[in-house]
C-alpha cells in the first residue's frame, strides 16, 4: 500500500491486549488499569480478518504486542493461522519475557519468526523497582530459550533514562558481543506515564555514541534503528531516535488496537474504528486503504513536546 507521502505500507503492528503482568514505571499505572468488557476487545477471528484484508492490500509483516500478548490464551494459534494468510511473510513479537521461555518453542512451531524482549535493566533489584513486579530470572531464560531455537538476533528493547538506567549502557553492550543478541536503546518519549519522567530522565539515544566511539554503524533494513557493533562482535546495537532524529519519512507501518481501531500514527490522535465493517471484506479493505492512504506525514513530538494520541503506550503497543 502507497500513502499520499509515496511511502510503502508494509508493515502492521497489532495490540491484542492492554493488560500486562508487569507495572513499568513509563508505561502502566502502578494499581493497573480498569478491565474492558469481553465485548470490548476484538476476538482473535476479528484479528484474522483485519491480518487477511491487510495482506491483501500489500502488508507483508505482523508484529504482535500488547499490553503483554503472551497473557492471552490461545496466541500460539493464532500465529499459526496467521502465517496461514497469503502474503504474510513474516511474524513477530514484542513481549517483557516473562512468560517467553516456556512458550518459545510452541510460538516457533506455530510459525513465529522473531522476537523483541523489553528489558529496561539487568540488574535483579533495579529490574524490580522498574517493572514493580518482574522476575529478571525468567527474562533471562527466555533470551537463553530463544537462542538456542535460533531466533535470531534475539533483540532487546532497552527505553533509556537517565539516573535510571544509563549506568548500564556498557553491559547491555557487552551482551552483543559473545551473542547474536541486538540491544536497541529507545528514547523515552512523553506519552502516558511517559510524560511524568520525559522532562528529567530523557535522554538522546546520541550519547550511546559520545560514550561508546568505538561502536562501528553497519548497513541494516531497519526503518526505524541506526545501526552499529563492536568490533567483531556477534551481534549488533540499535539506537532509536523518535524525538531527536525521527524517522517519520522512512515509517512503513499502521497499528491496530486491542478495541478495533486502526491508528495511522503512533503519536496521532486520529483512529478508525473498523468493527463496523467486520462483516463486509471489500468494504474493510476499502477503509484500510484509504485509512493508509491518508496517513500523516509526520509526528511533531519535537515540537509539541508531548504525543497527540489520547491513548496510554500499553493500548498501542508502541
């Protein structure tokens, strides 16, 4: 699918869930969040549907998140019907681990390429304070499960902030270096819980650099990441820069939320319910279409300071 701006969407990322078994400090409220309804959220058939009308419009990738997915049962099938859909040529998703060990090797039958594991700290009792109720043990199995399967490089999404977790830069580097592991530092941006730490813990993903010079940029497809190792290194780092060097231009991607809206841009407020055409196909696609058609040239979080959207990051899944 073309946008208006000529850029190819390909990519779609859904949130199956706004519920998650962790309270991080950034992105959930420390006494959680309301239930929705059963009603509320799309059952895993809609998903389907949405997937299959997607990809016969160009999209080619999935990414599944959250919220944390892997608290949904069920999941494993529904990868496996995904990779089922003609066009889907690859499936991913984005989890905090917790439950990821287990699960791996299911997930990989099923027909799951990749992985993302949120990890903001390796240290047990800073894990703790930041996720408010992790178990870096099981974060760490999962990484071990997911290598040994081969799903590589294993990456890890590491949200920088300072006085929290810039002293550990160095370590998370340190594990490209044995490991086809790629660790990707993401600024923080103000949105949601966001917002209560931007102003005194954000920091630019740059500075990995002014610290690290000897970190070498590498050519990589990413849309989103530059990229750079250590000197033979196994694996790689990512730097993600929405806010200080955002890569609106380059954006190949749409979002559809655990409620049946199709976000255009991660930081827009604008949202399309598609639920009222769940049951006609040609019209689904017809709004996907224009929906991507018309999708933003760009976000001003630079400018504005703070995300447009209204949602908190566990409805959207980042």
């Amino acid at each position: 699918m073309i946008d208006k701006s000529g850029r190819n969407i390909e990519y779609l990322r859904v949130s199956l869930t706004d519920r998650c078994n962790l309270r991080c400090l950034y992105c959930m409220p420390e006494k959680g969040i309301e239930k929705r309804s059963h009603f509320d959220i799309l059952r895993f058939e809609e998903v389907e549907k949405i997937i299959r009308a997607c990809a016969k419009l160009g999209i080619n990738k999935v990414r599944f998140t959250g919220g944390e997915p892997l608290i949904l049962k069920g999941i494993d099938e529904l990868i496996k019907n995904t990779a089922s859909i003609p066009g889907i040529e690859d499936i991913s998703i984005t989890t905090n681990g917790i439950l990821l060990a287990d699960m791996a090797e299911g997930l990989k039958n099923a027909g799951l390429k990749r992985v993302n594991i949120s990890i903001d700290s390796l240290k047990p009792q800073k894990y703790d304070k930041i996720t408010r109720l992790g178990d870096i043990g099981k974060v760490f199995k999962a990484v071990e499960k997911c290598l040994s399967l081969n799903m590589v490089p294993v990456k890890l999404n590491t949200v920088l902030m300072r006085g929290i977790n810039d002293d550990e830069i160095e370590d998370f580097i340190d594990l490209t270096v044995d490991n086809p592991i790629q660790v990707r530092f993401i600024e923080l941006m103000p949105i949601g819980e966001g917002v209560k730490y931007f102003d005194r813990c954000s920091m630019k993903v740059e500075e990995v650099l002014e610290r690290y010079p000897e970190l070498i940029p590498v050519e990589d497809d990413s849309k989103v990441a530059s990229v750079y190792k250590v000197a033979g290194a196994k694996g790689s780092v990512g730097l993600i820069s929405p806010i200080s060097c955002k890569f609106c231009s380059l954006c190949n991607r749409i979002r559809l939320t655990a409620t049946g809206t199709i976000k255009p841009c991660l930081h827009s407020a604008e949202e399309i319910n598609l639920k009222p055409y769940l049951k006609d196909e040609e019209k689904l696609i017809e709004v996907i279409e224009d929906t991507v058609y018309n999708k933003p040239e760009e976000h001003h979080l630079e400018r504005d300071g703070k995300s447009d959207t209204v949602r908190m990051m566990y409805q959207i899944g980042g």
